[in-house]
C-alpha cells in the first residue's frame, strides 16, 4: 500500500468523513453576514476552532479541509490550528487553488486558477502539516454548457494541480462541481456529470497520476434547483452510483460528495441510500461544507460564548453524516 493510499484510508475509513471548512474569507463573510456575526478573524477563528475541538471529532471526522488563514493560525489552547486537528485524530487538509475565474474564450463559465507558484505553497503547507489538499472546478449546466473547452481546461488544471500535491507526498481531493442551478432535469445532471468526471479521469491518466491516491469529491446528480420534475432520494442513490460506476476507475479508493446547496438532511439522506445500494468498493463518504455547519453556525451566533451547546449541535450533525457513510442513518436518529 502507498503512503498517499495509507492517508486516503486514514481519512475516509470507518464511516469518517470530512469537514470542509476551507470557506474563503469572501464566502465565510457572506455565512456570518448571514446570521448577523461580523467577519473578523478573531470569530472566523473562534467558530472554527469551536468545531476543531468537539468530541465529534474524534469519531467522526477523518481530515478537515483549511483556507490558507486558518492554517496559519494559533488556537487558544496555543497549539496551532493543524496541531489541534491532529490531536482528535483527524487529518490536515489545505484548499490550494484560488478561485474560479471568468473562462476565456467563454465567459458566462469560470476556470480555476492556482496553478502558478503551486509547487513552492505545497511545500509550505507541507511543512505547517498539511497532508491533503482540495481544488475545485466549477461547471454550470445549460443546453450548451458545459463547453467543450471548459471540460477540457478544467480537467487539465485538476490534472497538473493534482500531479504537483502527489510530488509533494500528499493527497489530492479531485473536485469538479457540477452546480445545481438551473432547471434541468436530473437526467441532464446525470449526462452533464458523467461527461465532467470521464474527461477529469482521461486527464488524470495522461499526467501518471496515482489514482489509489486520491479522493474524488464529486455533486450528487440531482435535478436543477428550479427544476419541476423533482425525483425521490432512492432515484437520487440509483443515478448518482450509477454515475460513478461508469466513470470513476476502480482504482480510486474513495469519492466525498460535496453537498452544494442541499439542506442538511437531504445531503444526509441520499448519502445513506446511496451507501445502502453501493455495491462498489468505493468508500463512499462526505466532505460537507454546509450541510456540516448550517445548524452549529445558527446556533453560534445567538450564543456565541457557548461552546458547548454549539459543538453539541455540531456532534449531531458529524454522527449522522457518519452513520449515513455507512448506511445506518434514519429519521427516528436523526430525532434524537
Ligand atoms: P458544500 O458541502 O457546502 O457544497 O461545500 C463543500 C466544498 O468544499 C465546496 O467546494
């Protein structure tokens, strides 16, 4: 077994998932204007670090996903941010790229940028105890959209980011966003997505990238946002496995869905089912943002001198992913 399939294991095995809380400063100002707490760094730190320290941790969480502002900071136990997540167990992770850009030659899409001076910020993070990193590529859905250049250039830049982290001795999260805006059917999501992840692998393979070292962080194929047909969570399961079956090589170890916009318990529940009909070896597991936060986020703001009623929300809500990557979530849990 290779180093970077030991962290890959590490991080997703046993129902463990991951926190994704590498919001960068633009987005984690919007989801604290949003429950009216200002964005300094002094509360970006104080809500992090709140979840870095639950027990939750400890159980159900394999790496944690960091912006480049967090990484570098100290927590009030004086143990640095990286420290502090390796003390409950769970792995380092540090989001690299630096956003999504208007894509020339095509402007109503984004490419992502990051790929210029990477190799020297690996190194870096490296040394701060990163052991895994995230890059996400962004797709909108419409009748001609993906293009051909944006499926193209997204993958290639996943690719050569991706061949950089493993030189580096880490683990690439490999993460093309099909977004849910739009009102396609979920239909459209499956072929749109299908084509994403298949040139993302072809690309990956054209620069020798080490597939049972990384972690494809993929949507779920769901239909649009303002779609009208919606579809049941066991329809939802049944598309996106079978997404993945077709595309994904079996050499991958693990794929963590992002939960993009789904509420907590809708990303909660596709993912037990999704668990329940797997009949892959995929690991099959979560790297949430929001569908992790929403609740401990709320919470927090009304109450933002309690810890422990906030990393108590934020338990519950890691249990039930947990219990969901391994497809032994239900409603009656959830309740509780
Ligand atoms: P969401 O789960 O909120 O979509 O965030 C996951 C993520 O890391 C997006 O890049």
């Amino acid at each position: 077994m290779s180093e970077l399939n030991k962290i890959v294991l590490k991080i997703l095995s046993n129902g463990k998932g991951i926190l994704a809380a590498d919001e960068s400063n633009g987005t984690m100002t919007k989801r604290l204007d949003s429950v009216n707490v200002p964005s300094s760094p002094e509360n970006r730190l104080l809500f992090r670090e709140t979840l870095f320290s639950s027990d939750g941790m400890k159980e159900f969480i394999g790496g944690v996903i960091l912006y480049d502002e967090t990484i570098n900071q100290t927590s009030n136990s004086k143990k640095t941010i990286p420290e502090l997540i390796s003390t409950s167990g769970a792995v380092p992770g540090i989001k690299v790229d630096t956003g999504a850009k208007v894509l020339a030659g095509s402007t109503k899409e984004k490419i992502t940028e990051g790929l210029d001076g990477l190799r020297e910020r690996l190194q870096r993070y490296h040394k701060l105890g990163a052991r895994f990193t995230k890059w996400r590529g962004v797709y909108n859905i419409s009748d001609k959209y993906p293009s051909k250049l944006s499926l193209h250039s997204n993958a290639h830049v996943l690719a050569r980011y991706s061949a950089l982290v493993q030189e580096c001795g880490m683990v690439p999260i490999v993460e093309p966003e099909v977004l849910m805006d739009g009102d396609h059917s979920a239909e459209t999501c499956f072929n749109k997505t299908s084509e994403v992840i298949k040139k993302c692998f072809e690309e990956l393979m054209i620069h020798k990238i080490d597939l049972s070292g990384i972690i494809l962080k993929p949507n779920m194929i769901l239909p649009g946002t303002n779609s009208n047909k919606k579809i049941s969570s066991e329809e939802i399961a049944k598309l996106t496995l079978r997404c993945l079956k077709e595309n994904v090589p079996s050499d991958v170890p693990g794929i963590a869905f992002l939960s993009g916009g789904q509420t907590e318990i809708e990303a909660t529940k596709n993912l037990n089912l999704i668990n329940k009909y797997n009949d892959t070896n995929f690991i099959m597991t979560y790297s949430y943002g929001r569908a992790l936060q929403q609740s401990a986020l709320k919470f927090w703001s009304k109450n933002i001198q309690d810890i422990q009623g906030t990393q108590k929300v934020f338990n519950h809500r890691a249990n039930m992913c947990t219990l969901a990557a391994q497809g032994k979530w239900s409603e009656e849990l959830e309740k509780k």
